[in-house]
C-alpha cells in the first residue's frame, strides 16, 4: 500500500496542501470560465483529487474527499455560484475523482511500480471516460436545471473539460507524489524544467499574441519538456499551455478572436488545442517510462549475469563466430592459471592438439543449428598439464545490435570425473582379461577357449575353413608335485606354457584348461600344419627346466584332432582326447593324430 509522503509533517498539513490546490485551481477555471454557471474550459481539480488519492491509503480515502468538497465551495462562491449550485457540482466533481480512483485501485492496487504503468494507463483512460460522462450527466442535469443551459452542450463542455484535465493532472500528480522532492531537488533538474517551461510559455503567449494561426509552435516545447521531464513536463507543460491559451484568449488576444466564434466555440477550440497537445506529450511520456523500464530490466539483467558469471566456479566464455574470445569470466584462473584478460582472443594454442578439430566442428554445429551441444576436450593449464573440461555451447545474439551470432560456452573442469572413468574402465578391462586369462601361466582360460573354438567351428561350418586342435598334458605331473611341491609345479606349468607359446604363430591359441592340460587351438589350420606343432612343442620340452633350484626333465604328450567337415566342438575335444588317450598308452613324450572326417 501506498504510504504519505515523506514532506507531510502531519496529518492535517497533508490535508490543508489538498484543500489549498483544490480551492486555486477551482477558482481560477471558474475565473476563466466568464460567468456564474457556466461549466470550466478545462478542470484539474479532480485530476489533482484523483492523483492525491492513489497515493494515500484507501482507509484515508473520506477525510480527503471531505477536505476536497470543502475547499471547492469557498472558491465556487467567489466565482458567483449560488450555494445549491455549489454544493452540487462539488458533489459531481467528487464522484468522478473517487470513480476513476476506486477504479484504478481496485484494478492495479501498486500505481508505483513501473511495470503496471501501460496497463494503468489503459485502466485509467477507460475509468476517466466513463466517470467523466457519468459527472457530466449529472453536472449538466444541475446546470440545466438551476441555470437553463442547454443540456447536451453542457454535457459535452464537462465531459472535454474533465477529460483533459484528469488524463494530465492526474497522471503529473502521481508522478509528483512518487518523486517527491526528488523532483524539484535533483541537480540541474529544477533549473532545466524552469527552463523549458519558460520556453513553452514564452512560445505559446507569442502564438496566442498574434492573430496568425501559428499556435501549433507551441507543441515542439511542449515535447521537448515531455522528453526531458517525463510525465511531470508533460503535466506542467500542458496545464502552463492551457493556462497561457485560456487567459490570453479571455483577455481578447490570439487568433481565435478572428473566427468569428462566441465563448463556447472559442472554449471548444482551446480544449481541442489541449488535446493535441496531451496527444502528442502523453503517448511519448509512456514510450519513454516503458523504454526506461526496458533499459532497467536490461541493465539488471547484465548486472545479475556479471554477477553469477564473475562468481560461478563454472568458467564462461563469449567467443565471436570467428573463435575470437571477448569475454572470459574469472573462474578461468582457478580452471586453468590464466588471468581472464590473458585468454581473450584467438588462444587455439591452449586447446590439446587432438582436440582443436573436434572443437571447431562442435562450435561451428552449436552456431548452425542454434541447439545447445555437451562435449568433452582438454585445454593446457598454465603449468603445462592438460585439464579435462566438459563444455556446454549455446548460440546467443550478439549484444551489439550487429544481428550477428555469438557462441557462449559454459565450461567445468571433469579432470577427476574423467580420471575415475579411466581408472574404472581400466579396472573393468582387467577384470574382463582376468575372467578370460589363466592367473598362473597368462594363457587363455577354458571360458576364452570355449568361445574361440565355437566360432572356429561356426566358420568350418559356414566357410569351410578347416580347424586344429592340440590336446596335451604334463607326463607324470602329479609326480612332480608330490616329490618336489607345488611351487616346482607351478613353475613347470609356467615354463611349459612359456614354450608353447614359442612353438605357434600369434593367430593361434594357446589355453589351460585347469590342472596341467593345454590345448592348440590352430584356425585355418591344415593337419600337416597341426602335425609340425605337435613336433615343435615334443621339441621344445626336450630341454631340461629349472624350477626351485632343481633341473628337471619334463615331457608332453599330445592329441592331435583335424577337421575340413562341418564338427561340433564337443565331438572336436573328444576326438584330441582320444588321441591324447593313445599317445600316453603308446609310452608317452609323443604326439598322435586322430582320424577325422
């Protein structure tokens, strides 16, 4: 709610301004209105009543309204008003202040706050128009009735006179209760409006003085004080206008006179002068509040984005379409070691290497399509690490007005995130490799294996390429475990597994099953191919190993098992088992071959 202003010491002083603005003001329209009853060129009294209220309290709303009804008798009297007349135009005058007031009131309950003023505006100019014909009704009803004046004539004077007189006075008065004594205080604010308004006034006597039709000279210092003092000038600006117009013309002087016209044509003429001229002040004073407003909003806007992008720890950068940096928020110093000012411009260098294409590919996709894009580069810190960030880009105009597009990009450093995603994806390939791999010897395990050795008989069956298989164990193993312990066995299983490895080519498989059986897995193997395996690694074993200190003579037999038809993996083991099975009853430390389709 609005509160009274800070100049009113007390309740009363507030209240006796009001009464001395109402009384003056009634009596000098009634003054220049030329004779007792007859209705007012323009009226600012309900205009000066109206604006009062809408920056009191609603709860003060009586005491003010009876102060107004008071102050307007005393002044209608010196005009030469009867009593009853009197008392019940005062009447009229204050239905119509309290109908625009309780109106925009009731409607736009906070007149203060600029962002309500084009909607107020609306609001108030519907409120004016019909509690200025409601009064008007019922004022010339009084005047046609006490005074014989013609009723719609009468009518149609209040109405313009009221009009006018509520659409400037009330809306300076508002203003001026909302600056206070800002108004007449601020530096070189006085003086200026002094200034204009002398001009206005000194330029609308000169037009009134002559009898040429040149009073249209007296809008540009009209607009001139809207411009520079917003509704105030506007207001003053008006009623100074309409006060030099009215007094002039009652004295005799201005082109009005050579017309031809009576008093009501002259009255209506001065009225349809006011009128341009709240046409031509009030629409620009409204255009100017809502760009100013605009220009605050923008201006908070900037500051709040200034304040959020200078103390997020997310870095934020402006870059031109061209990659050229022209803003850089301070979170790059603690990102990367860099002052801000340093990383403004073309700075590609700091960009990794391998990442300054995939870069300019992203930016140039985030400016085309005008969709947010997330990507994830390094850029060279200060001390010459790199430091992963993870880049949010988005196309935003320019602020310059140049209609071109500029790229902002929000930027977090995720060198820990992406240390830890390396660190998991490395600890997720080591235990893949060890759910496939044997822990002792490093070979293939059965699971890996057993997948190699489907896909090999997936691909004799589907392409014909045949396929080897080596089983083999360790002769007399279980021996050396009991004679010399498992630590001697496990490096034999080591050294033979070593030399397996020696005896096959990098596309063949070498696996342990578990225990001390191996197996060859040769793809695209001929069984002449499979044969000379089984030699190499007989071959091989010939030589002693040493394990724990001991020298010990260690050798193998094997199963060999070949296939250029279609065969099951199962029925392919079988087969290398059966041979196996012959070698070591054959006497061991040899290879056989089974026979296959």
């Amino acid at each position: 709610m609005a509160t009274r202003p800070t100049w009113s010491r007390t309740y009363w002083f507030d209240r006796c301004i009001l009464a001395a603005l109402i009384a003056s003001t009634a009596w000098l329209s009634l003054t220049l209105a030329r004779g007792p009853g007859e209705l007012a060129a323009i009226w600012v009294g309900n205009g000066i009543l109206a604006g009062w209220l809408l920056s009191r309290r609603t709860a003060s709303w009586p005491g003010y309204l009876a102060v107004a009804f008071v102050a307007e008798l005393p002044a209608r009297m010196l005009a030469g008003d009867e009593p009853l007349y009197a008392v019940a135009i005062a009447a009229c005058n204050l239905i119509e202040a309290l109908g625009v007031a309780g109106a925009v009131r009731r409607l736009v309950p906070d007149t203060r706050d600029p962002r309500n003023w084009m909607r107020m505006g609306g609001i108030a100019i519907a409120a004016t128009l019909l509690a200025c014909a409601t009064s008007g009704v019922l004022a010339a009803g009084v005047a046609h009735a006490l005074h014989a004046q013609p009723f719609l004539p009468a009518v149609g004077r209040w109405f313009s006179a009221h009009v006018l007189g509520m659409v400037v006075v009330a809306t300076m008065t508002l203003v001026a209760q909302r600056e206070r004594s800002r108004l007449f205080v601020a530096p070189g604010r006085t003086t200026s409006l002094v200034a204009t308004l002398a001009l206005l006034v000194a330029v609308t006597a000169g037009a009134f003085l002559t009898e040429y039709a040149v009073l249209f000279l007296a809008y540009p210092p009209l607009l001139l004080v809207a411009m520079r003092h917003r509704f105030v000038g506007a207001g003053v600006g008006v009623i100074a206008m309409a006060l030099v117009a009215a007094t002039l013309t009652t004295l005799g002087h201005g082109p009005l006179w050579q017309q031809g016209l009576d008093d009501t044509g002259r009255i209506a003429l001065i009225q349809l002068y006011i009128a341009g001229g709240c046409l031509m002040a009030i629409p620009v004073c409204l255009a100017l509040a809502e760009r100013d407003r605009l220009a605050s909003r923008l201006r908070d806007s900037e500051r709040r984005y200034r304040m959020l992008a200078d103390h997020s720890h997310d870095a934020i950068t402006r870059l031109r379409a061209d990659g050229q940096r022209i803003y850089v928020s301070p979170a790059a110093m603690d990102m990367l070691g860099w002052e801000a000012g340093e990383l403004l411009g073309s700075r590609w260098e700091i960009v990794h290497p391998d990442d300054r294409q995939p870069l300019e590919l992203a930016m140039a996709d985030a400016l085309a399509s005008g969709e947010p894009r997330t990507d994830t580069y390094r850029l060279r810190h200060r001390d010459g690490h790199y430091v992963w960030v993870e880049a949010v880009s988005r196309a935003i105009p320019a602020d310059d007005g140049s209609g071109r597009t500029d790229l902002m990009i929000t930027a977090r450093n995720i060198s820990r995130r992406v240390a830890a995603e390396q660190a998991l994806e490395e600890s997720r390939r080591e235990l893949e490799r060890q759910s496939r791999v044997d822990a002792l010897t490093d070979l293939a395990n059965r699971r890996q294996f057993d997948e190699r050795l489907s896909l090999a008989c997936k691909r004799l069956q589907r392409h014909g390429t045949p396929v080897a298989l080596l089983g083999m164990d360790i002769d007399r193993f279980k021996t050396i475990n009991d004679d010399h312990g498992h630590a001697a066995g496990d490096a034999v299983l080591q050294a033979f597994a070593s030399r397996l490895c020696e005896s096959v080519r990098e596309t063949d498989l070498v696996a342990r099953l578990g225990g001390d059986e191996f197996v060859i897995l040769l793809e695209d193997g001929s069984a002449d191919g499979a044969e000379a395996v089984a030699r190499k690694v007989i071959e091989a074993m010939g030589r002693p190993i040493v394990a724990g200190g001991l020298t010990l003579e260690v050798t193998t037999s094997i199963g060999v098992a070949h296939a250029q038809q279609p065969v099951d993996a199962a029925t392919l083991m079988a087969r290398a088992d059966a041979a196996l099975y012959v070698a070591k009853k054959a006497g061991r430390n040899r290879y056989h071959v089974a026979t296959t389709g």
